[in-house]
C-alpha cells in the first residue's frame, strides 16, 4: 500500500498526481482532477481524495472504522458508522452462522464493533463485513470520538503518535478512520490516554506536538519512554 500524501486544498484546486484516479471530494474535468470542498488532499491506493476539515465521515472502500448498532432486524444489524446515513450489516457478512430471527444473540443495541467497508455500490450505499480478520465485536473498554481529519494526526507517521500513548498507558487502542477510538485499560490509563487524545485534537495544528504529548506522559507517570 502506497504511503497517503496530504495538503490543504480548496474547491477548484487541481490535485497533480500522475496516474490517479478522482476519489471522494473531487471532480475530474478535462483530464485534471480538481478538489471539490476545503479539505485535506489525500493519495491511498492509486486515488485521490479530499477529507473535510469538518463534517461528518466520508466512508471509503478498505477503511476500518467502528461502528455503533443502532437497530436490527432478522437477518441483519443497522450500524451507525459516524457518516451520511447508517449501514446494514448482513449475517453473511459476519462470522457467526446465525438463524433468521436470532440476530440479538449475536449483537444488539448499544453494541459496539470494528468493521471493514468493503464496497460503496451505485447509490453510494456502504457496504460493511466482520469476516475481515482484522474485524471484531469491541467489548469491555472506552469508545471516544473526534473529527476523522485528525485521525492521521492521532496515528502519527508510522503509528509512532499512537504507540507512544499505548506504551506510557499500558492501553490498547485502536484508531478508526471514521474518528472513533476504542482504548482498553485500567481506568486511570484510560483517562490519561483520553486526555493525550483530546490534546492531539485540540492542537493537531501546532508544531511539537509529539513533543508535547511526551512531556505529558511523563510528567503524568514520573517516567521516560
């Protein structure tokens, strides 16, 4: 997979990249590809789009993101991906064999869950799987949110911002790309990664953040890394 580059574009802001397709955010005219909203321009797997500065999720082929269940029905779950509108989760997409009419067995209301968008069809309608490996149902620990245009900021380059919170904590985490963020831990770790996020958030413009997360995290558990 292709390292994402990232700029702040503005509508009608032609987006170079050879050999890219037009993504969300976008419009192609004339054989250039142009930004279509404020955002950050991002490039991933031969396309290239822009991610609003505000606003909700833009749901993206491959994304993992964590969703909330909102309803269900007998053959399916309706899940809250923080986006435009809500997505079934189908039973053949999960890996459980479940009987018609059985679904709260498996998941219910209120419940929480790490799934892949796996297709958008013509409508724009999401399309979401837990027969990924990398998908599961999330139980125990803490869901937080933040705007999905500091995801990458949360990461950090190579998973380095998000490691550094999970190695002072002692939590595990993990980062959704529709702004969500599942942390497990003892529950003053917990609240010390929470507040490491909301800095992450709140700052996400300045330079040294690194930095400053660091001092934080040390200052708040009297260690070094």
């Amino acid at each position: 997979m292709s390292s994402p580059k990232r700029a702040v574009v503005v509508p009608g802001d032609v987006l170079d990249g050879e050999g890219l397709k037009p993504g969300v955010g976008t419009f192609s005219e004339g054989g250039q590809i142009y930004a279509s909203l404020l955002g950050i321009k991002r490039e991933r797997d031969g396309y290239v789009d822009v991610v609003p500065v505000g606003g909700r999720y833009i749901p993206r082929e491959g994304d993992l993101v964590i969703g909330k269940v909102i309803d269900l029905g007998p053959s399916h779950w309706l899940v809250d991906l923080n986006g435009p509108h809500p997505s079934p989760l189908r039973v053949n997409e999960v890996p459980w064999k479940v009987d018609f009419g059985d679904t709260a067995r498996y998941l219910d209301v209120e419940d929480a869950v790490l799934v892949k968008i796996i297709s958008l069809d013509e409508t724009k309608r999401v399309i979401i799987t837990m027969k990924d490996r990398s998908t599961r149902k999330l139980t125990q620990g803490r869901i937080v949110e933040i705007s999905h245009a500091r995801v990458p900021r949360v990461i950090g380059n190579q998973g380095s911002m998000i490691s550094l919170i999970e190695d002072f904590t002692d939590t595990r985490m993990f980062v959704g790309q529709n702004g969500r963020i599942w942390i497990d831990g003892e529950i003053d770790d917990v609240v010390h990664a929470v507040t490491a996020i909301e800095m992450i958030e709140s700052d996400a413009h300045v330079h040294g953040l690194t930095d400053a997360v660091r001092d934080f995290l040390e200052t708040t558990y009297g260690k070094a890394e």
